[in-house]
C-alpha cells in the first residue's frame, strides 16, 4: 500500500514538476507522511532518486522541440551540479531552518512580480548572448545549485523565473531550460544522499518509473499549449508553494 500512494504522489509530482517545477511540494510530504519515523535525509534521498529520472527525461522531450541554448546551458548545468554539492555539504556543518521564515515571503515577490508583469513570460527575445548569456546562466546554475543542495524547496520554480526575468525567455523555453539544470542539481544531491546510504532503492527506483510516466504527461501538456499555459500554471503552482512553505513555516 506505501508503494501505491507514493507512486500515485510520484506521478503527480512528475506531472507539475515537467511544466514548472515544484514536484517537490508533492513527493516530500508524501514520503513523510507514509513513512514519518525515518531519517529526513532518507526521505529527500528517496525523492531524488525518484525525481531526477522525471527531469532528466523532461529535459530530452524538450530539446526535441524547443531550440535549447546549450553553449550556455551546459556550462551552467556543471556550475549548478558543483552549487549543489557545495550547498549538500553545508547542511551537514549548519542549519537551513533560518530560510524556512523567509521563503514564503520571497516566493510572494516572485509570484507579485509575474502578476504586474503582464507580459513577462510569454515572448521569446534572448537578453543576452555568446559569453554574457554563458555567465549569466551559470550564475543561476551556481546560486540555485547551491540553494538547491542547502535548502531545496521551490527550486525548479526559481529557475523558472530567472530564466524568464533575467535572461529574457519565454516561460516554456525557462522551464526547458531549467529542466536541464534541475537534473545536474538533483543528480548531485543523490550522489550524497547514495554515498551516505540515505536512499532506499527499492522504493525510488518504483516510484522512479512514475515519474517519468507524469513527466512525459507534463512536457506533452507544456509543449503543446506553449508559454502562455506555462505561465498560468507556473503561478498556479508558486501559490501552493506559498501555502505550503508559510504553513510549515509559521504554523507550528
């Protein structure tokens, strides 16, 4: 019965997480509740090693039909990998509970910010390119990779809108984009987790193969209705967030 649930919360979390990220917001609470006696670091291993497959497998069914900037993404792509390692470390040596406050408030802003900007998101016109976009995206990678490795919640989100707000994307290419990204940082964090010996395999690798079913449902779903969807269901998904990181935030 634990295998079901999780794999049904799998599946979802592959499905939202494919269009604007955010799986997260689904899977974890879901791993807590089923199984709330064991280790969190065995339930955030168990998530990677669920979700990375759903990314990595997003990120191929995009890049057949959206023109990925991989001379700037792949080099982005290794500074969010080498951010999540780094950031992974430092949970060990100190607490991210300061951030739990923080980030609804910041998610707010991003979510205000998308709202008054009618038009933020939905035409494709590059800010950048050559080495500037290479270095304004690694500083994503490295920021987000770091955050992701540290803290985690709402990271596919922010990539999301970063490459939306900062290096002028439209919100389906963003999420693309931010796909790729959010595989190296997901791959990095399960290499720690494996390497520690928090990820119970035999539940990650099941609810893996979810995963990749709702995400090919999400991309499907993204590709066909193009950024203005993407759009709607990213702000859509930025409020639960909000909800859900207040409430555990202030709640208790």
């Amino acid at each position: 019965m634990e295998l079901l649930i999780l794999s049904l919360a799998s599946l979802l979390a592959g499905f939202v997480d494919a269009m604007v990220g955010g799986g997260g917001l689904i899977l974890v609470p879901a791993l807590f509740a089923v199984f709330p006696g064991a280790h969190p670091a065995t339930m955030l291993g168990v998530n990677k090693g669920a979700s990375v497959w759903g990314t990595a497998v997003a990120t191929a069914q995009y890049a057949r039909r959206v023109d990925m900037r991989w001379a700037a993404l792949l080099p982005a792509a290794a500074t969010g990998f080498a951010g999540s390692l780094a950031g992974a470390w430092l949970v060990t040596v100190i607490s991210p509970g300061y951030l739990r406050k923080a980030l609804p408030f910041v998610l707010l802003a991003v979510l205000g910010y998308t709202l008054a900007k009618k038009e933020l998101g939905r035409h494709h016109t590059p800010r950048f390119s050559g080495h500037a976009e290479t270095a304004a995206a690694c500083c994503i990678g490295l920021l987000l990779g770091f955050y992701d490795g540290f803290f985690g919640p709402g990271t596919g989100s922010f990539f999301v809108f970063l490459f939306v707000r900062w290096l002028g994307y439209d919100f389906l290419n963003a999420s693309a984009s931010a796909k790729l990204l959010n595989t190296a940082t997901n791959l990095a964090a399960l290499g720690l987790f494996a390497y520690k010996g928090h990820v119970w395999w035999h539940f990650a690798l099941t609810m893996a193969v979810a995963n990749v079913a709702g995400s090919l449902l999400g991309t499907r779903l993204a590709l066909r209705h193009g950024a203005g969807f993407v759009r709607v269901v990213f702000m859509l998904v930025v409020s639960a967030l909000i909800v859900k990181t207040g409430f555990d935030a202030f709640a208790q």
